[in-house]
C-alpha cells in the first residue's frame, strides 16, 4: 500500500513540474503571438532580403551542381581516352606480332607492301 501511495506522489508531483515548464516554454505572450502572425502569414509576400538570399542559395547550389557534374564528365573522358588508348595499343601489338610471325625475309615486313601475282 505504502508504494503505491509514493508511486502516486511521484507521479503527481512529475505532472505538476511538467506542466509548469511546458507551460513557460511553449506558451508565448499575447503580444509575441501576434507580431509573429502578422510578420508570417500564409498570403504574406516575402521580403527582398529573404529573396535575395534564397536566390543566392539556389545560384550556389546549382554552381556546386554544375562543378560536380563537369568534374564526373572530365573523369569518364578521361578514363574512355584510357580505354581507347590501350585498345589501341593491343591492336598494334598484336599486328606488329602478326608482322614478325609471317614475315619471310625477302620483302619488308608490312601488311599490306606484297606483290600482287
């Protein structure tokens, strides 16, 4: 009996400092309130410094875009550039091999330097 007593007490006494410091925080003065609606309101045009600094945001943001995406696109060029480099190097290595393989000795070793018969 004696905890459920204390257990009230405590309950009791916790509600009554939530509601005291709830009270302080999210109530505001009458006067507040309505300089806040009155600078806010939903039909309210914004003022030219609010638009002035959405409008460099955006501007900023899109700068960042831009960068980020020229970056990517000078990557992928310059890794396409790679992989058509080496492609290029393989085809000419395996056609300098070909070269040497049948080359016989009695004309110059190139691919398309043969007496046509």
């Amino acid at each position: 009996m004696a905890w459920k007593q204390l257990l009230l007490v405590s309950c009791f006494s916790t509600a009554v400092l939530l509601l005291s410091s709830m009270e302080q925080k999210i109530f505001m003065q009458e006067s507040d309130a309505s300089n806040f609606l009155k600078k806010r309101s939903k039909r309210s045009s914004k003022s030219r410094d609010e638009v002035n600094a959405e409008d460099r945001q955006r501007l900023r943001a899109d700068e960042l875009r831009r960068e980020y995406h020229e970056e990517q696109r000078n990557e992928f060029e310059n890794f396409v550039e790679e992989q058509n480099d080496e492609q290029e190097e393989r085809g000419r290595e395996a056609i300098e091999q070909w070269r040497q393989w049948h080359y016989d000795g009695l004309y110059p070793p190139y691919l398309y330097n043969r007496h046509h018969i």
